[in-house]
C-alpha cells in the first residue's frame, strides 16, 4: 500500500486556495471513462492565480497537472525570483518575444 488516500491528488489545489491562491480552472477529481483507468487518482488540469513566492504550492514540487501563474513587474524581478529557490523545480518562460526568452532562460 502507498499510503495515499483518495484526497491526495486533490491537496495542492485545497492548500494553494486556503493560503490565498484562486483556482482558475480544473481542480476537481476526475473520472476517466475508460474501465481500465479505474480505481486510480486522477485530478483535471489545475490553473492557479494570485499565487505568492511563498506558497508552499509554489516552493515545494507539485506531482500533478497544477500550473501557478505568478506576476512579476521587471524582467529582473522574474530572474532573481526564478533563481531564489534551493529546488530545480521546473518553470516557464511566456512571451511574445522569442530573443527576450532566450536571453531570460539563459540567466
């Protein structure tokens, strides 16, 4: 037995809305429709706005589809929160500009 009950997939969601996060869409257990998926932990795409640096959902590893959106005003401001963190969790670069991406990842 892992130990993880039914509730786990759904953890990250419930502690990201209880310390500020909203849930922007998914967050829900799933049911997949085929027979052989069942009696699995499933949880739909989860997208998180209002997230905070210090957010455990942001500073510890998520092990499901959870994406937190975080705001930032400077480019700097992004790299130095980016690189701000003992874990090499992974990140994302979202932009129009494909030099500017490169150059950001880069850092």
């Amino acid at each position: 037995s892992s130990g993880i009950n039914a509730e786990w997939p759904l953890r990250p969601g419930e502690g990201a809305r209880a310390q500020g996060a909203q849930v922007l869409c998914g967050g829900g257990a799933v049911t997949p429709e085929d027979p052989e998926l069942a009696g699995g932990l499933y949880i739909a795409p989860t997208v998180l706005g209002g997230c905070t640096d210090d957010m455990t959902v942001v500073c510890e590893e998520v092990f499901g589809p959870v994406l937190s959106i975080l705001i930032f005003d400077t480019e700097e401001e992004a790299i130095a929160r980016a690189n701000d963190t003992p874990f090499g969790l992974g990140g994302a670069v979202c932009t129009e500009n494909l030099s500017r991406s490169y150059r950001v990842i880069s850092k």
